[in-house]
C-alpha cells in the first residue's frame, strides 16, 4: 500500500478531526503540524487533542514544515481577506506552498474560481502547473454538499429544471473565532447586515456556479438575499447569553436566475439553539426538479453538535491519492474519480 505523507497547517475544527483521520489510515502518515496558538506550538499534535501521540510536535514556521519530504499539504487556516473583502492573502499562501512543490488540499472557499475570481484562479492554476503539483479546494460546503453530492445525484435525471440546496448550522457550541461575524447576542440595528450578507455570499456562492455550468444552466443574474432572526428569549450558548431581541439566526439565499426564476439556489442558515428555537429551520435538504417531476433527498446528521467538523475534514483527507497522483494545476473534485474512504 503506497503512503502519502502529509503537512497539516491550521489545527483548530477542522484540523483536529483531519488528525485523528491520518492516525487512523494506513495509507497516510503525518509529518509536520502547524499552528500559531502558542498552546498548541511544541507540543505534540495529537496530545494537544488529547488523541493518541503522533510523534510529530506542533511548530509555527510553515517554511521549515514545507523543507520536509511530503507529499501535500492540507490548508485549514482561517480564510484572510484583503482591505476589499478579497482572497488574496490566502492565494498567496496557497502559491508559496505550491512553489515549494507540494500538492494543496484546503477547505477555504478558493472554489470554482474560473468564474468567481479568474485572476485568482489563473495565479494558483500556473503556479500548480509551473510546479507540477496540484491544488484542490473541497470540505463541506463549499464542496461535498454543494455542489458534489447534489451533481452527482442530478444523473438521476432525465433533464434538471431546478435544484435547491438547504443546509445549516447551529453555533452554540462554535468557539472558533469567525463566529463573532454572525454578531449573536447585538442589536439588529446596530449590526452590519449588508458586510455580513456580502461576505457570506463570497464564501459559498461559487457552489452555485459551479452546479449551474454543471447543470447546463446560463444565469442571466445571481441574487442574495439575508434574513436576520432575533431571538424570543434569553439563550445560553456557551459563549454567553444572546438576550431577547438580541441576533441570534440568519437565513442566506443564493440564487442562480434565469428570467427572473430561481434556477439554482442554495439556502444556508446560521444560529444558536436550534434544539430550544426551531425557526429558521435547518433543512439538510435537496430538491431537483425535471424529468422525473421531482427528486428530494433528505440527509441527517451530516453536522452533529459534538462533531461537526468531521464532515468537513472527510472530503480533503480521502481524496488525497487523487491529487498527489493526479494531474497538475487547479482541480475540482467532480473531474476526478469517486472519492471513497481511505484504509
């Protein structure tokens, strides 16, 4: 069984469940973990989780994690923004490792940028290829759920007409740090919807894109709207109480319009609480349209409380043989093979 030797940069969430994914495999093996929190740096980096030691010890210099023999690297540090709301400090990041010749697996949403960023997508597609590596952007969302799962299960039909996608995810126990963007526990206001709505958008609509060209379907337009919810009582996340009246949900729709219809849409809700307030409701859900008339599917626990973050670890750890032995340049998960489980 060949093994793929692997740099984990970012262990927060999802870092932590992609550890415990590479301890398990055989066909995988870790050789350097990096991280700024000066708790975690020198420690050992399945210890700091308490998991199993990995023998491997947390360090904060990227450069000499990328001096070692390996073969990829699996990006989850947080997405960093310019002064215009743009990607790319984290495009350049992406690039250095890159040129160091190292394949790049990240969950940051540096996804299907052909359409949403070109100029992104050309810098990270002709370092890849000038290197001979590849660079893979898949997770949860964007990715598996949107726009992989739903495309793949589109061959069910005999022509699409319509799809929605509805996905969700209650932050009450999220102590990462982006969370504050939500602004739980302010006053409406007061808050910045219209940053907030445009910075979501960034972040998942090239889901939208991509199942649109996938599907066929040309927009003539793409539209987003933001619902905000206040809550109706006093709730108690663990990061604090979220007054009365005070944020606590928010309802993204993404839409992808042909003559003012809704063509592709995908529906995302962030809040706190779901289990004491239902409303908005989070819908793991898709729905397709065409012939036949309709296809729904309905997939549960795809984000429990407790692991949340293993759903978003999962897609970039299994399809690592696909990118280290595939060919270079910018891919996308849907023009390779099925990704399965790795032994």
């Amino acid at each position: 069984m060949k093994q793929y030797k692997v740099i984990v940069w970012g262990l927060g969430n999802v870092g932590r469940a992609a550890i415990r994914m590479i301890q398990e495999k055989q066909s995988l093996k870790l050789v350097a973990a990096v991280d700024v929190d000066p708790k975690k740096i020198g420690r050992d980096s399945g210890e700091i989780f308490n998991f199993p030691k990995t023998g491997v010890t947390v360090t904060d210099n990227i450069e000499d994690a990328l001096k070692l023999d390996a073969d990829v690297v699996l990006d989850y540090t947080p997405l960093v923004r310019d002064e215009k709301g743009g990607f790319t400090p984290s495009a350049l990041d992406i690039c250095r490792v890159l040129k160091s010749k190292k394949n790049v697996v990240t969950t940051l949403p540096i996804y299907y940028s052909q359409v949403t960023t070109p100029d992104l997508y050309k810098m990270i597609n002709d370092t890849a290829k000038e290197n001979g590596v590849s660079y893979l952007p898949t997770g949860l969302l964007p990715g598996a759920y949107a726009s992989y799962i739903p495309t793949v299960l589109a061959g069910l039909m005999g022509h699409v007409d319509k799809i929605t996608v509805q996905s969700g995810e209650d932050d009450q126990h999220n102590y990462s740090s982006w969370v504050k963007v939500f602004g739980y526990g302010m006053d409406p206001d007061k808050f910045p919807q219209d940053k907030l709505k445009l910075g979501i958008a960034s972040y998942y609509i090239s889901g939208v894109y991509e199942m649109g060209e996938r599907l066929g379907i040309k927009f003539d337009d793409v539209k987003v709207d933001h619902e905000w919810y206040t809550a109706p009582q006093d709730l108690h996340p663990t990061f604090g109480t979220v007054k009365k009246g005070t944020i606590y949900g928010h309802k993204f729709t993404m839409s992808g319009m042909v003559n003012g219809e809704a063509k592709v849409s995908l529906i995302y809700v962030h809040k706190i609480c779901d289990d004491i307030v239902k409303t908005p409701a989070i819908d793991n859900e898709i729905h397709i349209e065409g012939m036949p008339k309709s296809l729904d599917i309905s997939i549960n626990g795809m984000m429990p409380l407790d692991e949340s973050y293993v759903t978003s670890a999962a897609p970039s750890v299994n399809v690592i043989p696909m990118v280290v032995d595939g060919p270079s340049g910018f891919l996308q998960a849907l023009d390779l093979k099925v990704v399965t489980p790795l032994h």
